[in-house]
C-alpha cells in the first residue's frame, strides 16, 4: 500500500460513515479492504477494538468492532495534506 492510499484511508476512516451521503451509516469494515486494514493496524497507524464477550470469551462480531487513528497514523496524514481526499 503506498503512502498515499494510506492517507486516503486515514484521512477519512471513523467507525461508521456520516459525511458521505453515499456511504452514510456505513460500517468501516464494510468500506475498506480487510487487507488494508490489517496491514493499516499492523503498522501501527490505527487501532481497532474487537470487544469479547465477557461470559463467553468469544469475539463480538465485525458490526461491533470500533476504529481509531493512532497519533502515528495523525502525523502520517499530517505529514502529506496534499493526498487528502478533497
């Protein structure tokens, strides 16, 4: 994934979409590529929650998991204003 793709998906990542009118109410794992999010998390530029079930130990299902961008992933799009999305 190159720099910028990474910042495009930076840029704009939040667990559920409400800017887009398109892509309103949207869940992240439903927008992006589940390789590219794991390479972003990987890398440190974001963080995703997955809760577990308390009484079950069994990971709550993917509509549940929540995503934030890191510092790392703040600076990086910080760093190139020019590959955000417009």
């Amino acid at each position: 994934m190159t720099t910028e793709q990474k910042v495009q998906i930076l840029a704009e990542i939040t667990t559920t979409n409400e800017v887009d009118p398109v892509r309103a109410g949207r869940h992240f794992t439903t927008l992006y590529d589940a390789d590219d999010l794991w390479a972003l998390e990987e890398e440190g530029l974001i963080e995703v929650n997955r809760p577990v079930h308390e009484a079950t130990g069994i990971e709550y299902s993917e509509e549940h998991w929540a995503v934030q961008v890191t510092p790392d992933g703040i600076d990086l799009v910080e760093a190139h204003p020019e590959y955000c999305p417009e």
